[in-house]
C-alpha cells in the first residue's frame, strides 16, 4: 500500500507550505487584488527561485519530468493562501496544452518562457471561434488572469491556437470579478492571426485534465485553511461564556468539514495519481475531484463565514476571499452537475 | 379558517397602491426600486417624512400619536403594496419596528410624547446599539458601560452591526450600568441622541463591497439621566421584549422583496436557458415553495390570537427566511453561471443578484444565528434544557 | 387574518385527536397489520359513532357540508396515529371521485354505502386500462387497501368505471407491504364490466385534489408525532450522565424537525383553505404541500429512529410505522420532484 | 505515491479468486451471494471451517498462530476478491477482526495458545457484548456486573446488540467488576463460553422484519478467573483498543459488498428508466463518487505509516460509509419506486434493495452514531474541548 506521499512528495509540500505562507501573506494578496490580481513578486520567485514552474512538464521538453501528483501538492499549498498568481491558467491549462499538443517548435519556443515566469499565458474557450481564412473571429468570456497575459491560448469547437495579446484584432477587457484574486477578462478576437496546434484534440485534452486536478486540488488547499483557520478562531473566541468551539453545534460543524475535506483529499490524490499512472478510471477520477472538491470547498468556506459570525462577512476578515475563491472553482471548467452527468454517462455505459 | 380578504380590505388596498404607486411615478420616481440599503439616504429620509404627512408612516400605531389604528390586515395589505409598488425599505425601520413599540410598551408618558409623534412623521431616524465585538450573538455579555454622573449618563464602550448609524439621528443602548454586574442583571437601556461629541460612527466594509453596517464608539457620551426606558438594570428585560417585536407584519413587505429576488431569477433563467435544467426547475420550486409557506406561516403567525401558547410559526421563521435567502443567493448563482461573477461596474459593485448571493451570507448571522435560533426553538418550543452558560 | 382554525374546527380536531388516540393504539395497529391492514372495529365506529366519514362530501349529497380543511384535521389526526383503516382509499379517493363525477344514482347508490363505512372502496389507476367493447382490461398496481374493498374506482387515460370486487375477471392480489397499515393490491381486470362514471374527468380531478391533500395532511400529523415522542423519550433518556435532550447536536435536530413541520402545517391549510375557497393557486398549493410534507415527514421518521438510538430500530418500537408510512406516502400519487417539476411548470408558465 | 498493485500482487489475485471461484462453484455453490446476516448459519460455519483448513482465515496473522503473515497490499486484495466472488460475510468476522487482535496485543501465552489457533481453523466463534439497554453509545455506563467467587467470575446483567450471538460458542463481555464504580474504572474484560445456563440469548426484531442481533441475558453465568484479557479494571483501555482495530483491511471486503448494492439499483434504473431522469442520474453519480472515495480513503488509511499522527482517513470512515448507505438505501427506493415497496414474499422478507433502505437505518446508530462519530472527530481530530458528562 503506497497511496501516501514519498518523502521527496512530503518535501515539495512542505516548502511549498512554507513559500505560500510566507509570500502570499494577505497584505500582498490583497494589493495584488486592488490591480489585475497578480502579485508579480510571488510570481517572479515561484517560477525563478522555488523552480516548481516546471512540474508537470516532461524533462525532455524542458521540465521536472514530475507528474500530477507533484501539480497537486502545489496547488493544494497555492489554494490554502488563495494565492494571487497566475499558475493556473498560464502552467497547468496553456503550458500543459502546448506540451501536449503543439508542435516542436512552439514547445521549444514557448515551454521555456512560460517556465521562468517571464511570459504570462492564459487560456480561454470561444466555442463560437472560426478560422474563415481572414483570421480567427470569436469571444472567450471568462479568461482567468486574461488581462495579464501576453499570449493565449484560444480553443474553439475545431481547433487550439496560440494568439499573441498585441496582435491586430485582439481586444481584451479585464472584467471586475467577484474572486479578486483571479479576475477574468473577456477577450475578443477579429480577423486575428494565430498559429494553430499541431494536435489540438491532445492538447485540450491535457488542459482539461490537468485543470480538473489543479482546481480540486488549490480546493483541497483552500477548504483545509478554512478548517484550520476556523479551528484556530474557535480554540480562542469566547461566548457565553464558554469556549465556543464547547459547543456541540460548532464541533459538529468543523467535524462535517473534516468528513468532507477527508473526502476531497482523497479524490484529487486519487484523480492525479490515476492519471499520471493511466488507469482506466482517470477520467471518472478526474470528475469527480472537480466537482466534489470545489463543492467541499464551497461548504467549508461558507461554514468558516457562519462559525466566525459577524465578523466572518466583513471585509476585512480573509474569509470572503476563501469564499470567492470555492465558488470561482465551482463554477470553472463545468459545474458540478456537469461533471455528475459526465461520470453519470460512464456508469450507465453511454461513452465509449 | 379562511386566506381571501374581505371587500373592505381590498378597497384599502387599492387605496395604497394608488398613494404608493403616485409617489413612486411622481416625486418620488428617483427612487423607485433601489434595494440597497446604503443607497439615496438624504433622499429617503425625505421620503420618511412624505410617508409621515400622509400619515402612512407608522399605520398601526394608535391615532393619537400619528397612526392610524389599522388592522392587522390592512397592515399586511399595506406592507405587500409597499414592496410592489418598488419602494425601497424603510431607512426608520428601527424607529418603526422596534423603537415605538417599545417606548408604546414600556416608555413614559413625556417619552411617548417627546418621540412617537416625531418617528411617525419620519422626522426622528432610530438604529440600535446592541452587539458588541465580544458579545456577538450574546447579549448577556454586554460590556458598554453607563455611569449616572452629574445628572447624565455617561456612556464608554464600542457597539457593532449598528445598522443605519451612518443616517441615524437616535440610537437605543444596552449597557451596563452596574459596576461588575455580569449576565442579564445590571444592564440599562437608554436612548440617546446619535449627533455629539462622544459617538463616533465607522462604516464595515463587507464582503460585498458595500458598507450597511457600522461600529459606533462611545468615549464619554451622554445623555440626560430620565434617558432610559423602564428602570436601570431592567434593560434585559426590555431588550427581550424589544426582540420579540421584530417579528410581525413588516415579514410580509420583506416576503415582497424576497418575490422580486426569486422573479429575477425566473427571468434570468428563462432568458438564458437555465430553465431546461431538471435540476434548475427543482431548485426553483423549492424556492417557490418555501417563500409561498413564509407567507402562509406569517399568516399563521398574524391570525393567532391565542398568545399564550408559543407560536410555532413565528419561533421558526427567522431561520426559516435566512436560510431560505441564503440558498437563494446559491441557485441565482448557480442559474446565473460565470457571468454572475462579472459586473460591468470598475468599483466592485454588484447587480441584485450577485449581490443577494454575497449579502446573504450574513442573513443567518445577524439577528440571531441560525446556531442560536435552533437553540430558542428547542429551549423555548419543545421544553429542552438550557445550553449551560460557562464561568470563563 | 382568519387563517386559523375557527372554534369549530377546533373541536373538530380536538374530538379526533382524543378518538384516534384512544382507538387507533399500538395493540390494535399491530393486530392489524397481521392481517388486512384494516382494524375494523376502528373503522366502525369512525364511520358510525364519530359521524366524521361524511366530512368533505356536500350536504346535498348527504355529507357533512365542510370541505378539505376539515378532512385534513381528520386526515391528520389519523396520521398522529398511523391508524389502520380505510379512509384514504374509500372516503377520501372514491367518495369524492362519486361525488364530483359520478351520476345521480351512482352518487346516491353508493356515497351512503361509503360514508356508513358499510362499504370500503379502493381507488386503482391504470394507464393502460381500455373497454374494448368486451369490458375493461388492465391492470392497477398498487391499490391502497384493495384486498379489502368491496368495489374499485378504476380510471384510465380515458375514462373512470365504477368496478366491483366480484364481478367476474377482477382478480385481486394482496401484496406483501412495506407499509403493513395501508398494504397495496395488484387488481387485474380481463373483460370486466363497469359503469363508467359520468365526468371522469372531474372525477378524477376531485380525488387528486382531496388525495394530495390528504396525503399532505396525514404527513403532518405524523411528522408532528414523530417530533413528540422524541422529544418525550429525550426528556426521560440519560446518556453520558446527562439527559440526552441536553445535548446540543440533539436539540438542533429536534429544532429542524420543527422548522420543517411548521412549513408543512402552513402548506397543508394553505392547500386546504385554498381549494375550498377556490383560489387561482389552488392547484400549486397541493403540488407544494404534497411534497413538502411528504419530504417532512419521512424527514422527521428518520430523524425519530435515529435519535432513539438501537431501539429506534427494533419491530416493537412504533418508530418503523411512521417512518414506513412515510416513505408510503412520499411515493403516493406521484413523487416529490414530479410535484415539484408540476410547479415549475406552472412558474414558468409552461401550463394553461 | 502509487495506486497499481504489483506483478506479485496481482499474481496473489489470481489465486485468491481462483480458490474463492471454486468453492463457490463447487461445494459451497448453495451460500454463494447471500447477503443476509443471519441466513444458512450451518452452512456459514462449515465455511468458516473450510477457511480455515486453507488457512485462508485471518491471512494478515502470524503464520505461527494459523495466519499467513499476508502484507496489508495481500489483505486488501483477499478482500476484494473475497467480496467479488459472491462469498457471504464472515460468521466469525468478531473472532477474526476484533477478538483475534485484542488477544494477539494484549492476551496472556496459554490465552494465545487456547485460542487463535482455533479461531484461525473457523473452530470457535465469537460474538460481543458491549452495549447495554441503558447504555447505548456510552460504553462507560455499563452495569454488568461481575464478582470473583470460588475461583470463578459471576456474571449478571443485560447486554443488547450482540450480533451472531445465537451462531457463536464465545462472547466477550465488558463487565464492572469494581462494585460501586463508575464510568471507564472499575471495568473488566472477560472472555466467557456462549452456551451455559446462565446466558440466555433472544433476538430482536427489527424493522425489516428479521433479526440480526439479540439480547444476550446474564444470570450468574460462570467462566474461569483467568479468562480475563488484561487486568481486572482494565477493560476500559482494552474496549477501546478493540474498538481500534474495527477500522482496517476488511472495510475494503465491506465494501464490495456496497459496490454489489450500488450496481443492483444502477441495473434496476437502467430497466425501469429511471437511468433517464436526470435528477437520479446526479445522486447514482453522487453515490458512485462517493464509494471510490470510500476505496481511495481506506487506501490512504492502510497506507498511512505515521501512526503517531492522527489519521483522518480512519477517523472520518465509519461517519463517512454509515452516512452514504443509509442515502444508498433511500436513492434505491426512489429508483425502484412503488416496486421497492411490496415483495413477493408472504413472510415480510425483502429483496436485497429495500432491505437497504430498511436495514441501513442502523447503519448511522451501532458502532457509535453519527453524533458520537462527530463528537469524536471534532475532539480527537480537531483538539475541540470534550463534551462533559453529567453527573446524574
């Protein structure tokens, strides 16, 4: 039985608890959250310093030949600081679709910058999108991160491109979005020239799975810190004269959270060790870890506002940027009962 | 047993709407519709004062000091053409609700005089001071402390969630007035004036960006000693009999507000093809189905003539609305998709339903949490014992 | 604000509370169960000392002239007690189907046979039922108390017949039930002559209307006993050296079984009340209170086992009565998300 | 971190399912796919005896005391295939998972010797009695009381649920032993021959009509003075110990058997339609997530090394699986509809499905309720302060 992390797996969740913890502290979360939602400096020294960037990709495409798992562990560590930075959409959906799928030379081209931080990429969906021989022509809605990303990553119905952010025909709106941290921008392409994928099927494929676990996984993260913080509040905070976590109506609660994160914990290890061992079940696993992680999430983070009380919904308490965060990934990639009804056609055998 | 109203009533309905639906497409156009709390205060305190003149300020109260005497249902019918007709919630709903009924109940006759007439003319704005940092849903443990000195009370401490203080003329204080009492015992409930040197009010920024709530910090505030209603240290007394008159027939206006709410999300997912969702339509049913027994309860709760008995309705439904509400705010959401967590505005500010969907979270805190309703219904409804209080 | 019960329904309730309590006891039930599910001597004098079997039915027609608020007092205080005997089927389905829809002869025939409890009948739907010239061939599949009726109320897609129990090619089969208080027949008919009722279409629309209200009402007094005898068994229940019902956790589910029943108790006289006075939101009214009632219920019955601890679950404690008839009526005349998917039909206009 | 088993491993499947597949088709075909606890009790020992003559009764013990020394990876494959090949549940899995441990950790040489051989060979079966009518949850209210006299310990008193009590020749018995204790002291752990004059065993019937546990009755019933797991007035340490072990490999075999049940309703809605109705699609999605994560946290669990860290996995499981079948139960009634709720049988017995939804109520009340499960999760696993006792 080997369904626990190595110690090299232990140590990589470690530093990266500690680099979260001490870099993405909620003065910098919250400055970066006045702007586009990037804290540059966390950004610049997770990619250049803490050389995380580039797990997930194949040492012989330039990367740290770990799998998932490794993705997992991070963005579970990112997720418990609702971290401002744009790892998700230009490292796990753009820098996982161009490995997968694109050509050699935009790997080569590409991989490298996204890896050291110094290109941001973001990744958007137009199912509209066409190439009518005069450029693509579309809009993608809701770009996480869009408005700091020089280039992109645009996928329609028939197809993955590469979209330079300056090319003629490109407008990009950042959008004032409920998840601060993550804000979303629209981005719409005229007549825009862009250089497709080699194999576009395979490269989204690869966002996909690689964003299903990295979204259940920085949910994961972040429904545990809801807990924990919650504990923490509960151990000090006095009311009737008791210690309100000396209620059994408030144990009862952190202990439903536990049940669930227990749970959570489960389906992401599960989803990203399957796939990075291509079991049969990867897709199902991967499913499920969406949709019931971010669901974990969204309950944690809404019972961390109730058990704080007044001061849980105010501003200035951190935990509305947890709750934002749960419904941003509930709503990301297909809801929850998208996902249900994908794992649902598998059971009664209605997909190949 | 009977729901229909009778054809007097409908001919007083008809009446409100024809006042309210006049003043929202006359004067008072400007303000038809708004649904935050914190928007127009200059405008809608004119507004009170209109509602004053014409004497629909406060229409259940007794005609010598400026209601009207109704009925109960014509109460109701007041309230549901109120919330039809657009106009926003009431900015003196403290004064309306909680304060002139207090001061009806338990108030001398000088206070009666000095301010049932000016709340229903919409002339005197009334929030309350009770929760404090460390006495959130306990108000036991209230530590605001009130000394008689010089003929004044002097008050020192720090209020939170003083909703409206910002717009406020009064504010009515729970405090403790005897030095190392604790519990229930020794608090004084005094009314004082809002605008001196001693109060200093900040808004709370919340979750939704907007700031309904305020902290109020009392430093050597005062006021003159025959300020407190009943006698000092009976203020427990008071403050429970306060909290029992938040319930009643301003339930029906807010179940209006609640309608629109619940109709815009119908809208909403009529238009964008949310409603072909099997899952959608059940949630939308529920929702239908639970706001259709608030009312019914509320009518319940109105129609019991028999107060001796607890009311089942009326102990429940405060849980009942914010937990309706709360999942209310997820199905908008959940109908409205991404493009719910988008607004158009630059200064994260929110249309009505993302913004229902992030004010509700503190429905089921404020005014009691759900924690403690579930508490009272199990204590005071079903005869359970007392959640002990501890000595720390 | 007359939406309370008015003196006379008071006693009313009062008057078949004290009977159903006094009669409809466990010993009895039991006893019942064994056998037909009807306890006939309750049955008797219900019909015939209590004079209640005639509520709903129109003066005119020999009954009692009140409406569906007063046979949802009786239909609750019989559910309080899981009381064993026939109305639902004979007096509430059939009378009023005969009432609304059935021709003169057959309303005076038969409605005084029913109201004196003389006669029981049951009420089978059965979509397929046709009369092909040779008589009625079909089949009902669960008909409340149908081994103990003496004649059927049999409706089809296009028609409602007045069956009886031995003309010939009715085959009735008692079946083993979940709910040994209200057991279900299998009824076939092959080649069976009835007597079509005169506006099947009323008829049919009468015995829904009372049925779903009565099912709602019977939910409620049921709900509400389940909450009782709970609370009665926490205030005697010693448990860690405590009274059980001082447990926080335990109060809290008592209080949400009150939550619940409280909105149950509004939707039934809302149902009640709105159908006797012939409101436009009659027929959404009983949707809602069918299925949330129904929902409480089975919510309350669950909750009643659990917080009993083992012996909750034991055949001699009553708990696993209300929890089967619970279930029962959750799946009477159709589920809880077909009434509900009915008024979100009716919410989105989707209905005449 | 690796989820795929070994070359080895999957070498060692296939002569589990081998052996498994050809009893089932061959001497034992007649007790393949039983599920109920208390059918063919004859038959079920002889089967336990020919697991024990393979010595594949408790592979995970010691070879010297008739186990196999099997790795944990074996054990959890040995469950599943065991649940796999439609093999009933163990008669003597209180023996094999519960009794066998406790003794191995805290049992004397000749207790050892006396007893795991034999319960290793199917030889001796055993039941448990730990719960009293007074003391449902609360293992520290028991009152059994035994008293050493003559060499020998007399038992008296009362204990409930004692599964398989009317299939088993031993029972271990939590007796207080220390007249006028309370709470956890003064407790004993006695290990007591089943069959003799004074215990008297009765079952109970329960809702769906059968009888899976009894009342067990003591009435100066004897055993040896040496039949004592530890020390007199140490049961308490030794209880909780044994109640330690109930969470391991066979939670994998538990839940083949859930797999089983989940794949009957997934069948029935296929034939019935109700594989359609997308709202029944969601909760058997729902309930298929919700066993692969069973599977995925009791991997976790049996992975975990650190034993000195609390293991949430384990902690959480038994909450976790009660909850999710007791929904299992009620999602099969709603597939199968009125169908669920009449059988065939004149005798009140119920097919596999509705027996679910009736048996799986007990599922959130024995072995600790839902509430103790979360009052420990809450103070074990989140260092909440512990819930008084009373001291009525």
């Amino acid at each position: 039985m080997e369904f626990a992390f190595t110690s090299e797996q232990k140590m990589i969740a470690e530093t990266a608890r500690v680099f979260f913890t001490e870099n993405a502290t909620r003065e910098r979360t919250r400055q970066a959250m006045a702007c586009d939602g990037v804290d540059y400096a966390l950004w610049a020294s997770f990619c250049q310093e803490l050389g995380f960037s580039a797990i997930g990709i194949p040492e012989n495409l330039g990367g740290a030949g770990l799998g998932l798992v490794e993705m997992a562990i991070i963005a579970e560590a990112a997720g418990a600081q609702v971290a401002a930075f744009p790892m998700f959409g230009s490292l796990v959906l753009c820098a996982q679709a161009i490995a997968a799928g694109g050509g050699a030379g935009q790997r080569e081209d590409l991989l490298p910058r996204l890896m050291s931080g110094e290109t941001i990429a973001a990744y958007g969906h137009a199912a509209t999108l066409v190439d009518d021989g005069n450029g693509l022509s579309g809009e993608a809605a809701f770009v996480a991160h869009g408005a700091s990303a020089r280039i992109f990553v645009v996928t329609g119905n028939n197809g993955a491109w590469i979209v330079k952010a300056d090319a003629p025909g490109v407008s990009i709106a950042q959008l004032t979005t409920m998840d601060q941290t993550r804000p979303y921008a629209r981005v719409v392409l005229s007549g825009v020239v862009g250089e497709p994928l080699a194999q576009p099927g395979k490269a989204i494929a690869a966002a996909q799975r690689a964003g299903f676990v990295a979204i259940a996984a920085e949910a994961l993260g972040g429904a545990q810190a809801c807990l924990d913080r919650t504990v923490a509040y509960a151990r000090e905070r006095i009311q009737f004269g008791r210690s309100i976590g000396s209620f059994q109506a408030y144990k009862h609660r952190l202990a439903d959270m536990m049940i669930e994160i227990e749970q959570a914990r489960s389906a992401v290890y599960w989803a990203a060790c399957a796939t990075d061992e291509g079991a049969v079940d990867a897709e199902l696993a991967a499913h499920a870890a969406k949709s019931f992680a971010a669901d974990t999430y969204f309950m944690c983070a809404g019972n961390m506002i109730q058990l704080h009380g007044g001061i849980g919904f105010t501003w200035e308490h951190d935990a509305h940027l947890f709750f934002k965060r749960a419904r941003a990934l509930q709503s990301m990639l297909g809801n929850g009962d998208w996902h249900r009804e994908q794992v649902a056609a598998m059971i009664f055998g209605e997909m190949a | 047993m009977k729901l229909g109203f009778s054809t007097g009533d409908e001919l007083f309905r008809q009446e409100c709407a024809d006042w309210l639906n006049g003043q929202m497409s006359g004067e008072f156009k400007d303000i038809k519709g708004i649904t935050k709390l914190t928007a127009s205060p200059e405008r809608r305190k004119e507004w009170e004062q209109r509602l004053g003149e014409a004497r629909w300020g406060c229409i259940g109260w007794p005609i010598e000091w400026g209601g009207r005497g109704a009925t109960l249902g014509q109460q109701v019918i007041f309230a549901e053409e109120y919330a039809r007709a657009g106009v926003p919630g009431r900015v003196n709903h403290i004064g309306v609700e909680l304060a002139g009924p207090t001061i009806l109940a338990f108030g001398t006759p000088e206070q009666k005089q000095r301010f049932l007439p000016s709340i229903a003319k919409g002339m005197t704005i009334f929030c309350q001071g009770f929760s404090e940092p460390n006495a959130g849903s306990d108000l036991a443990g209230v530590r605001t402390a009130a000394r008689l000195e010089g003929g004044e009370w002097v008050v020192n401490g720090q209020k939170i969630w003083t909703s409206l203080a910002h717009i406020a003329d009064w504010i009515f204080v729970l405090s403790r007035s005897e030095k190392g009492s604790s519990g229930p015992n020794g608090l004084t409930f005094l009314m004082m004036e809002l605008r001196q040197p001693g109060i200093e009010v900040r808004g709370i920024k919340q979750i939704n960006g907007d700031s309904e709530f305020n902290e109020t910090f009392f430093t050597d505030a005062r006021c003159p000693a025959d300020s407190l209603i009943g006698a000092a240290g009976d203020g427990w007394r008071i403050a429970m009999g306060l909290l029992a008159f938040e319930r009643g027939v301003s339930t029906l206006g807010q179940q209006m507000g609640f309608r629109n709410e619940l109709d815009e999300i119908i809208r909403a997912a009529k238009e964008n093809g949310a409603a072909r969702s099997p899952l959608i339509r059940q949630r939308i049913a529920k929702a239908e189905i639970g706001l259709r027994l608030m009312r019914y309860g509320a009518l319940r709760m109105l129609s019991n003539a028999d107060h001796s008995k607890i009311d089942g309705a009326a102990l429940t439904y405060k849980i009942q609305w914010a937990s309706w509400r709360r999942g209310l705010g997820e199905l908008a959401m959940d109908v409205l998709g991404q493009a719910g967590e988008v607004t158009d505005t630059n200064d994260y500010e929110w249309a009505a339903l993302p913004n229902l969907f992030l004010f509700s979270r503190a429905d089921t805190i404020y005014g009691g949490t759900n924690q403690i309703q579930r508490n009272l219904i199990a204590e005071r409804g079903l005869g359970m014992p007392r959640e002990p209080r501890g000595d720390a």
